[in-house]
C-alpha cells in the first residue's frame, strides 16, 4: 500500500456498545495495526435525539478496557479534529455550500407540506427534484429573504455508480435509484450520508470499515467524493452479527452489551478473542488468540461474507480457556472481587478458594453459587451418604466420619498432602476402602450432593478448626440415626 492506512471508528452515542459495533471497531483496529497505519476515533453525534446520556464516556471505557487503543480521537489530536460531530458544525456548513457551487447539490426550499403530497401509500417519498433547477437568481434571493431551506445531493443523472468493496466485490447501483438525499437539514445539522463523507475525506481515511447496512448506500457516497474531486476510499463492509437465525443482534433490544459481559465475569480479552472470531477466520483456524496475535493474522481474505451468530455458550467456552491458561497469581486477581462479594469473603483463605476454582468455572460470576456450601451448613439429608456402587451406607459413613476426625484432629500441618496422607493411613488401619472413607467425609464436610473439589480440598480451604467442627457435627447427625 503506498499511502499510510488510516481507518476509524465512528459510533453514534445512542446506547451500550453491542458486540457488533464493538467488532467493527476491533477489525478497523486490527487493520490499521496490521499495516502499520493509524487508527482513529470520531463520535458521531449528530442524532441529537437518540443522544443517550453517558453513552460518549461508555465508548472511552469500553475501549479502554477492550484494549483497543485509538491514535487520535476527541482526547488525542491528530491534526485533523475536532473528532466530535457535533463540534464540526462550521465544516459541513462550508463544504456543503462548496459543493452547491461544484455543482453536486442544491438548495430545496419545499415545505413540509409539500413534501407530505409526495408521499405514496406506505408513508413514504421520492423527492421529486423540485427544487433541483431554481435560478441561481431565484435561489440567491430567497436565502436573501430567509426562507428555510435544506441542501440536497444532486444526483447524476441515467450513471452507474460501482466501487470494488474488499469484502463483497463489485457493488453497483444505478444513479436513477438514488434520491437527491438531504445532505444538509434546514437547521443546518448535516445527514450522515453528507458526514461521514466529508468527515472521512478531511480526516484522511484511506479505508472505511463497517456495517453491511451502508454497502448499498456506497455508491450514492462516492457520487459526493466524485463531485467534490477527492478521492475515494477503500471500503470494508462486515456482515451482521445475529442473534438467532432471524434477528440481528441491537442496541435497542439490549442485546449483547460488552459491559454487562464484563460483569457477569467475563475477560476483557476472552470477549474482545470471541467477538473477532464472529465474521472472520485467521489462515489457520486458531481460536484462542491475544491481540497481537490477531493482529499478525489479521487478513481480509479471511473475513466472511455471511452473517454469523453470537453463541455464548462458546464464549463462555473460550472465556473458561483464558482462566485455566493464567498462573495461579493471575487468577487469584480476578477472582478476588468475586470471593469477597460471595457470602464467604473474609472468612477463609481467599487463595486457596481461587486455587480450587480456577479450572472449575467458564466466568467468574459462577464463583459465589460453587463456593456458598463453604456458608451454608446445618442439617442435611443423610440420604447423601448412600452410596451403593462405593458399598457406602449409613453405618459406614459413621465409622469413616469418625476414621477422618481421628486422622486429622493432631496434624500440625494443614495441606493436601498432609490431610490425604493421614486419611488413607487412617482408613487403612480401619481396614475401610480409602475412597469410602474420602466419599463420607466429603458429605460430612459440606452436606452437599456435589462439591467442586473432593474431601482433601474441602478440608483445605475450610481449615482445620471448621473442617473438625463440621465433621464432628456430622458424627452426631449419624449417631443420632
Ligand atoms: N455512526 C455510524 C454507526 O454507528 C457509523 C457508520 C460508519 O462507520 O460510517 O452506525
């Protein structure tokens, strides 16, 4: 390529950041990252009224926290700001009047009411170029008296607009398709169809990189960069993301929100690995991959043309691959918000609770329900001690409750090792099984069907003093059967 790449991100500030938009900034990232190009941010907020509050901040967090990092954006110049919408006004003014004089748009002074008598039956219209041929004396006075007016692409006439999309081909519409839109309304806020090509142009965006809903509106784009004499941009359009085989994943529906995945305990980057897997495949079908890496492998070619659907079964699949793959230390950080908001924060060695959970949950919000029995215990149901195929039955589990308290009430020192090393000793003086033994005392020391670790690793993360007073609890449970 013999121009720097430059691509950019432009989300509208109009709600949570979906996983859809979020993977469309990812790929212009990683496509500026991978040619050495840079990588901009723009906010494009001239929808005053779906403005949401917040919704600019939660752009800059979720960036942060994606680690998608932008070269210039509202925070970083880079020469060609201002990077908000809403503070260009001046521009699109001025270069919407230029482009009336180069002869791409005209000023349209038809009134509401008019425009309403184009309408068909469905509501809708084509505006019917009215305006497009007023005297340039007509058009001079009526500014003069100060009719409202908006300015309107001035369409060419019986073209075929083509441009080569790196993703989908050729993509041609017939200029006698397109409507002279409304490039600038009557209170001078620009359409997006009129910003985002003057936005992109000034801003030297050398490839444009988005959602498939403006690969046919393309064309009528690069009819105003023709017009104005610029050159044209590259594009990339990406294929949606869906929901289920009909439904497109939305912002407006609450869909899929980056942030709220982060707090149901997600990885930043388990996330930001699964979302560029949706639409695109590196040459070798890796799946688990860090940035850097994807942006090595980063390729056009294997970014696909048809929809793909969110399934968060396997990014939770993915998200449990990043947990295991961390040293115990790594772990141990992200997972200790989660243990000190459970029931049991403060009570036991938070350590060794995240030793125990670490290949033993996919997120990390799953971390309070598998560790509550470390709370819960009381009575239970002695059912739980049966255990046909281990030829366990209550009058075992007596003698092995009382094999483990007898193994484990003088050791000194507390860990797996030296719990297991007594308990099989003490049941092989007993001449019990050693899995009947560690069976019963699992039961005995949580009252659960099912524990996330076995009888060693209970006592471990319970401690000597409360795995004895559970125990010894369990034994009066028994006896009293
Ligand atoms: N603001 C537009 C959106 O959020 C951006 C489209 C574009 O990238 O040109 O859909």
């Amino acid at each position: 390529m013999d121009k720097t790449v430059r691509t950019r991100f432009a989300p509208s500030p109009t709600g949570f950041m979906h996983i859809g938009n979020l993977r469309t900034g990812l790929y212009a990232y990683l496509f500026a990252r991978k040619n050495g190009g840079k990588f901009i941010l723009r906010i494009e907020d001239t929808d005053r009224e779906r403005m949401v509050d917040g919704a600019i901040e939660m752009v800059y967090r979720t960036l942060a926290t994606a680690g998608i990092d932008y070269d210039e954006g509202p925070d970083r110049d880079g020469g060609v700001g201002p990077y908000i919408q809403s503070d260009r006004m001046s521009l699109y003014r001025e270069y919407a009047e230029k482009l009336v004089e180069l002869g791409g748009a005209y000023y349209c002074f038809c009134t509401k009411e008019r425009l309403e008598g184009l309408q068909d039956e469905n509501g809708t219209h084509t505006y019917d170029k009215h305006c497009r041929n007023l005297s340039k004396e007509e058009v001079a006075a009526r500014l003069a008296a100060g009719e409202p007016y908006v300015i309107r692409q001035k369409v060419p006439e019986h073209v075929v607009s083509s441009y080569e999309d790196m993703v989908f081909g050729e993509i041609s519409v017939s200029s006698d398709d397109i409507e002279d839109g409304i490039l600038l309304k009557s209170d001078g806020m620009p359409t997006y169809n009129f910003a985002n090509v003057v936005d992109d142009h000034l801003m030297g965006i050398t490839h444009v990189i988005r959602g498939t809903e403006y690969l046919s509106s393309t064309p009528k784009y690069n009819l105003i960069y023709d017009a104005f004499g610029w050159e044209r941009p590259r594009y990339m359009h990406l294929p949606p993301i869906m929901k289920d085989a009909t439904r497109k994943l939305s912002k407006r529906f609450g869909d899929a929100n980056f942030e709220d995945f982060v707090a149901k305990g997600y990885l930043p980057q388990a996330i930001v690995n699964y979302i560029a897997l949706l639409g695109w495949c590196p040459k070798d079908n890796r799946e688990k991959m860090t940035m850097e890496e994807m942006t090595e492998e980063f390729d056009v070619s294997g970014i696909s043309t048809s929809s793909s659907i969110f399934d968060e079964a396997k990014m939770r699949w993915l998200n449990g691959e990043y947990l295991k793959a961390m040293t115990e230390e790594e772990f141990y950080k992200v997972s200790a918000p989660y243990i000190a908001a459970s029931k049991v924060g403060g009570k036991y060695d938070e350590a060794e609770i995240a030793r125990l959970m670490q290949t033993r949950v996919d997120i990390l919000s799953e971390i309070p329900d598998k560790i509550a029995f470390l709370d819960d215990f009381g009575e239970y149901d002695l059912g739980m001690y049966v255990h046909q195929k281990m030829k366990v039955d209550l009058n075992v589990a007596k003698q092995a409750v009382k094999v483990s308290i007898d193994a484990i009430k003088d050791l000194d020192v507390w860990n797996e090792e030296s719990i297991k090393d007594a308990v099989k000793a003490a049941a092989e003086a007993a001449g019990m099984k050693s899995g009947q033994v560690m069976f019963s005392m699992r039961v005995a020391l949580t009252g659960q069907p099912s524990t996330p670790g076995g009888a060693i690793e209970m006592a471990v993360v319970l401690g000597k003093e409360e795995s004895l007073r559970r125990l010894e609890f369990s034994q009066e449970m028994l006896a009293r059967a």
